[in-house]
C-alpha cells in the first residue's frame, strides 16, 4: 500500500511541476537582496528559542540569540 502511494504520490508531483512548473519566489523590488538575506539569517536565530519548551531552553536560547 506504501509503495502504491509513493509511486502515485511521486507521479503526481512530477506531472505537476512538468505542467505548472516550479513555483518562483518573487519579492518586493524595493527590498533588496541584502535585506532578505538579512531577515532570513534573523529568522534562523530566533527558530530555537521558538522551539523551546522549558523556560531554562528559552533562556539559553535568548543568550544565544542576542
């Protein structure tokens, strides 16, 4: 059953990129490169403490992240 649904699974998706074509990320003209590569690093500083469940996690993670 789980290699019949891989297989239509895999089927599926290929079909569709073939006929849609890959979905393209397009940002705002006045942002610039820089400043999204910027946001992007800032959103992988802050996903651990996010992450964190204990309150002795959060701290770590906020004295990591500052």
């Amino acid at each position: 059953m789980e290699n019949n649904w891989k297989g239509i699974e895999e089927a599926l998706t290929s079909k569709c990129q073939e006929v849609l074509g890959r979905k393209k990320h397009h940002h705002k003209e006045w942002i610039s490169r820089e400043t999204l590569d910027k946001i992007k690093k800032r959103k992988e500083k802050k996903t651990p403490n996010n992450d964190s469940r204990t309150r002795t996690e959060k701290v770590k993670a906020q004295a990591e992240y500052t």
